[in-house]
C-alpha cells in the first residue's frame, strides 16, 4: 500500500524528528492557551494528546497542521520550518480534525481525487493514490456514493483517507474515535496502527484505553505546556489482542521476530478463524508500536488490549496526580 | 497551478452539478427576456441601454445569492479547516472561488444574448455599444462577486453574507443620493465619483470610460484583497 510509508523510512534514523514544535506560544485574546510547548515526533511513533477540555489539544493540532500561526515559537516539518510563505509544506501533514471536513454533495471518488489533486499529486501519482486509498480503508464499495448519504463510521474512514492521501510524513488526528460505536472504534485503532507505519501520529483524545492500546508516547497538556508521562507509566507489559485468520502461526512467527525478549502464549481458538493472542513485550511503548503494526499487517486485528489494563490504572494514576496539581 | 486548478474545478462542479447554477442562470434569462420584451411590446423601448440596466439591477438581486456560499458554507460544513491545511496559499483560495463566480456570471451574460436576435432581425444594431455594454454589465457583475466574496469571508452564515453583501450594495448604488444636500461641494463630487449608479452610465450605453473600468477595478482588487486578508486573519 502506497500510503503506508515502507520499510525503508521506518528504517530512518526515529531520532530525526518528522515535527518539532519548539517554544510555541498561543493565546486567544487574553486566554494564554499555549505557553513555551516543546515537542519533537519521530518517524514511527504514535504519541497520545491527553489534556482537560479547552486545555489546547486542538489549538496544538492545528498549529502543527499549519492551519493557525503561532504566537511565538516554530513548527518545522521533517527540519524545514512551516511558514506562511511555504504552503508547500503543509503537503507533508495530514490532518484529520474532530469534525470531518467533508463536502456531502460529493461522491468518495470524487472527493478524494479533489484532495489528491489540490494536495499536489502528479497526474501519474494521482489516480493510483485514490485507488490506494479506497481499498486500504474499504472504501471501493462506496466510492460512486455520494458522501452525504453515508454512515459516520464511512464518514471517518474517508477522512482517514484523505488525511493519508498523500502519503504525509505527520499524521494529525484530533479525536479520531469521537461519537464511534464500539465496532467502528476497533476498527478505526486498527487503521491507525496501520497508518502510522514509517510516520509520525500524534492523536488527542479523552479516552484512556485508547491511549493505552495505541500510544507509544503519553504527553499532557498542563498549564500550557506539553509534559511527557514518566515511561513507567506508558509502559505496558502484556499485550492481549484478538485476529482473524485462519493459521496464527505466521503470525507468531512474525512478532517473536520483531525482538528476542518477546514471549508468547500458544494462541487459543475462540471460534471459527478467531485466535487470542497473549504477548509479553521485551520493552516499553516502542515494541508495543511494533507488534500491533504486525499484527494489523499480518492478520485481521479485531482487538488490542493491555492484559489487565496497567496502563490504563498507571495513566490514571499520574492524571490523578495533574489533578492535584503535582506532575508525574 | 494544479491546486488551483483543482479547486476551481471543485466550485465549478458544486455550481453546475447542485442546481444552484442552473437555477440562478434560468432565472436570469427569463428575467432578463422578459424586461425586454415587455418593453418592447408595451413601451415601444426597443433599446439595449434599457435591457443592460434591467440586468444590472437583476445582478444586483442574484449574485449576493451566489457568492454568499463562497467562504461562509465552508465556514459552516467545517471544510474551511481542510482548504486552509491545504497546500494552497490564501490568494488561491479566493482566486478560485472568486474565478467560479465569474465563469456563472459570464453563464448568465452569454445566454442573454438571445435578445440580439430580434433586434438583428428587424433592425440594424451597431454591434459596437451592445459588445461594450456587455462587457460594462460583466464589469460591474464581477464588482458585485468581489464584494459578495469580500462579505462571505467575515460572516459565519450565508444569509447574513448575502443581507451584508445587499446592504454594501446598495450603499454603494444611492450613496449619491446624499450629494443632494449640498450639490456643488468636493463631498458631492466624491459621493457622485464612488457611486454605482452614477459610474456604471457609461458602461451600459456601451462607452469604455476608463473612469469606470479604473473604479470597478479598484473595487474588485481591493474587495479580493481584503478578502484573503481576513482569511489570513483566521489563522491568527
């Protein structure tokens, strides 16, 4: 899939940052909303945006997004600094906002050919990168549709899509579960997982298990200022996932070859082609990123789950803390 | 430039593949026919200066409709944040929309011109006057579109685009109407010189007046300008 960046990127240097937010300062009229936030992203990681509402979340997003202009500070794109005079730039961040900025008389071909198009595709590259998009998201069914007629769950696989139409080096996601049911949700984590191969996401959301099931970074926003939650806190050791497929074993295979310290339980059946999986990760958030990026690639990930959510309890722990005003 | 392109072609298809263009065109030919040839029949004014301003003033009603959408709908259905996170400058943005209108306007104007055709059948027109006259309509139409964009970047809703854009309008066509207080002072002449109604004489009577071309211009650049500004605010 040409919008899964390849092997060779994820083999890139990950201390290279894709986006560095450095000193960044924003304040509606009197309202400091952003103050001195740092952040650098690296190719590969999935960080989590967590914060109260009207914390900043979105303020952050868009600012990386180049849809707002800093106060003071600099946003740099893959070490290029994004600036009103580079809209150019702007090619290389997908940005996928709460509400999905879609033109409902449209048609989902005729949608994502205009993003494809006005993002600066070639006219060669063009075409194979809708048709790319439409069978990564499941899309080819509705492509002749018209995007107002669809389900809200349609409504944010084409979001995703045109988000990744371009094959961006940031993918910005604000929200990207908000107002899912319980399926689509499963469903929408696992193609996040899938996206963020050979880039970086940052996603902000309200949901722990989310956080837990995706991230390999936890940061919050406090008083204007990105705090990155302490590893212990972000690390989760057991790993529980649910595929669909009809051997597992390829599968095992293929995460015990990511890292030597990973164990496994022999997969159980829990019915016709289900396997639960039950992982015991070598290290922190970095393997996690890894193993369920196999396991979507590899098989038909139908859940992901820390056993026992202690990342889920140790985030809420730290929070607890931020509550009372002492960070982690 | 294939950004821009693109985008163009996304409001061209939005005007032609919605009924918003065909309707808004309909109307305006029907309008338009029928002021001519009302007048011709009943009034004996069988003249193109008499249909150019019954279209002026038929622009006047219809392209604050059209042009309230431009900004003002993306700002509503969120897809403003998609536009702006583009790889397009803000100048593109109202460019194109702006470009849209225009291709509409020139819709309308072209299938107007059905009303030649009695006179080329039963008369002698001098083509000279009715080719400027159109191009003094389309002139002051494009005038109507820049401040109707102008109007849809600042409002949140289309309607209060389309009311604003009216309002601008017609301060703008009787603002000379003030100069009846005191006639011969500098104010008047001004008031005389800003007006609509009083520069758009000429263009209708098929006179290429650079006066007029000049303010209409002004008016368009400095309605576009302010316009991509207000968009750049938005990023503020």
């Amino acid at each position: 899939m040409r919008w899964a960046r390849g092997a060779a990127r994820l083999s890139e240097s990950r201390a290279t940052p894709v986006l560095t937010l450095r000193d960044v300062a924003k304040r509606y009229r009197r309202r400091v909303v952003l103050d001195g936030l740092d952040l650098a992203l690296g190719r590969g990681e999935i960080v989590g945006l967590l914060g109260p509402n009207g914390s900043g979340k979105t303020t952050t997003l868009r600012i990386a997004a180049g849809l707002l202009w800093p106060d003071r500070g600099a946003v740099e794109v893959a070490g290029e600094p994004l600036t009103p005079e580079q809209p150019a730039l702007r090619a290389r961040v997908g940005y996928l906002p709460e509400r999905v900025p879609l033109y409902d008389p449209m048609t989902v071909r005729g949608y994502l050919e205009f993003v494809a198009g006005v993002r600066g595709l070639s006219a060669a590259r063009h075409r194979a990168a809708v048709a790319d998009v439409l069978g990564a998201f499941d899309l080819e069914a509705v492509a002749g549709r018209v995007i107002g007629h669809l389900s809200k769950g349609f409504r944010q696989r084409i979001g995703l899509a045109q988000a990744l139409i371009a094959a961006p080096d940031v993918l910005l996601l604000d929200e990207p579960t908000n107002g899912l049911d319980p399926f689509q949700i499963i469903e929408a984590r696992a193609m996040i997982v899938r996206a963020s191969e050979g880039r970086g996401v940052i996603f902000s959301t309200h949901i722990l298990q989310e956080v837990a099931a995706l991230c390999t970074r936890v940061v919050y926003l406090h008083g204007g200022r990105l705090i990155t939650l302490s590893p212990a806190a972000c690390a989760a050791r057991r790993l529980r996932a649910v595929i669909v497929c009809a051997d597992p074993a390829p599968v095992v295979d293929a995460v015990r070859g990511l890292a030597a310290g990973i164990g496994m339980r022999v997969p159980q059946a829990l019915g016709p082609r289900r396997w639960q999986l039950d992982i015991e990760l070598a290290d922190g958030g970095a393997s996690r990123a890894a193993v369920a990026r196999v396991l979507a690639t590899t098989a038909e990930l139908e859940s992901l789950g820390g056993d026992g959510f202690e990342l889920e309890s140790a985030l809420e722990q730290a929070l607890a803390g931020f509550a009372d005003g002492a960070p982690a | 430039m294939r950004a821009f392109g693109w985008l163009l072609r996304r409001e061209l298809q939005h005007y032609f593949v919605t009924p918003i263009a065909a309707v808004s065109i309909a109307v305006f030919w029907a309008a338009s026919g029928f002021f001519f040839s009302f007048n011709a029949l009943f009034v004996s004014a069988v003249d193109m200066v008499t249909a150019f301003h019954n279209m002026s003033l038929l622009l006047m009603l219809m392209m604050p409709l059209l042009s309230m959408r431009t900004l003002a709908e993306e700002r509503q259905a969120d897809t403003l944040e998609l536009l702006l996170t583009l790889p397009l400058g803000e100048g593109a943005i109202i460019g194109a929309k702006y470009c849209a209108l225009l291709v509409v306007l020139l819709a309308m104007l072209a299938g107007s011109t059905l009303i030649i055709v009695p006179l080329a059948l039963y008369g002698a027109p001098d083509y000279g006057p009715i080719v400027g006259g159109y191009l003094g309509v389309f002139v002051l139409g494009a005038a109507f579109a820049a401040i109707g964009v102008c109007a849809s970047s600042i409002a949140r809703n289309q309607v209060v685009a389309a009311v604003s854009t009216w309002a601008a309008l017609l301060l703008a066509w009787f603002i000379d109407y003030a100069a009846a207080l005191d006639p011969l002072s500098g104010a008047a002449r001004w008031l005389q010189h800003v007006s609509f109604s009083v520069q758009y004489v000429d263009l209708i009577r098929g006179v290429i007046s650079r006066e007029a071309l000049t303010w209409f211009g002004s008016v368009i650049a400095v309605m576009l300008v302010c316009a991509v500004q207000l968009l750049r605010w938005r990023r503020l």
